[in-house]
C-alpha cells in the first residue's frame, strides 16, 4: 500500500538525521585522532641524536644506499593473489545465496559470468607471460 505524500518529508528528514549521525561519529573521530596526534608531539621528548637520526632496519647498522631494485614480477604475483582472494570473498556469499529458494539458476549464471571475467584476465596474463617466473 503505498504512503501519502504527506509523510515523505518525515521519511527524508528520517533518512538525512541518520546520515547526520554517521557524520558527526566521522567528525569525532578524526577530532579523537587529532587531539592524540597533538597530545603526543607536545608531551614527547625531543632530542635528536646522531644515533635516532640514522637509518634502522632490524637492529643492524645500514650498508649501501637506500635505494633498493624490485623486480616488478613480484607486485604482478601480489596483484594476481589480490584478484583470487577477491574472488574467494564473492564466492562465499554466492554459495549462501544460491542455496535460497528461487535463485538457483539466476546466482548460477552470475557466477559464471564473472569467473568468465577472471578467466578471461589470467588468460591475458598468461598470454602476456606474466606468469613465468625467470
């Protein structure tokens, strides 16, 4: 049965003062974060020496320069493993879902469709030979 017009300016203030309430938790937030940033600079001790200036990594004095080379397969594998872990998060719900009454053959066919995507994109990557480890 649908609503009269009348109550949809109280649906609309409804639905903003929600909104205002998300915004105002957000505010708080970032003014908690930002008191306890300036809380920390103003009670901290500031004495730098030449030792806490220096570059520390795992407790062994630096060697060489800073500047390191990374190949860029390594972030191709990172990239790759962020797609199938994306992959197994949309998973999860669709088995829930496609368990339902009367969603079966609908939930079926999305499914395929987007592991045809993710087919479609490792085929690409291995064409490319992103996949080969050399």
């Amino acid at each position: 049965m649908p609503q009269p017009a009348a109550d949809a300016p109280v649906l609309a203030a409804d639905y903003f003062q929600s909104y205002s309430v998300v915004g105002l938790l957000a505010a708080l937030g970032v003014l908690f974060v930002a008191v306890a940033f300036g809380a920390g600079r103003l009670l901290r001790p500031v004495v730098p020496t030449p030792e806490k200036l220096m570059t520390y990594e795992c407790g062994v004095d630096p060697v060489g320069e800073g500047w390191a080379h990374t190949q860029v397969r390594y972030y191709v594998y990172a990239f790759l493993y962020v797609i199938f872990a994306v992959d197994s998060i949309f998973l999860f719900p669709w088995a829930t879902v496609f368990a339902a009454p009367g969603y079966g053959a609908t939930t079926l066919v999305e499914m395929f469709v987007f592991l045809g995507f993710l087919a479609v994109g490792l085929l690409y990557a291995y064409k490319k030979g992103v996949l080969e480890w050399t």
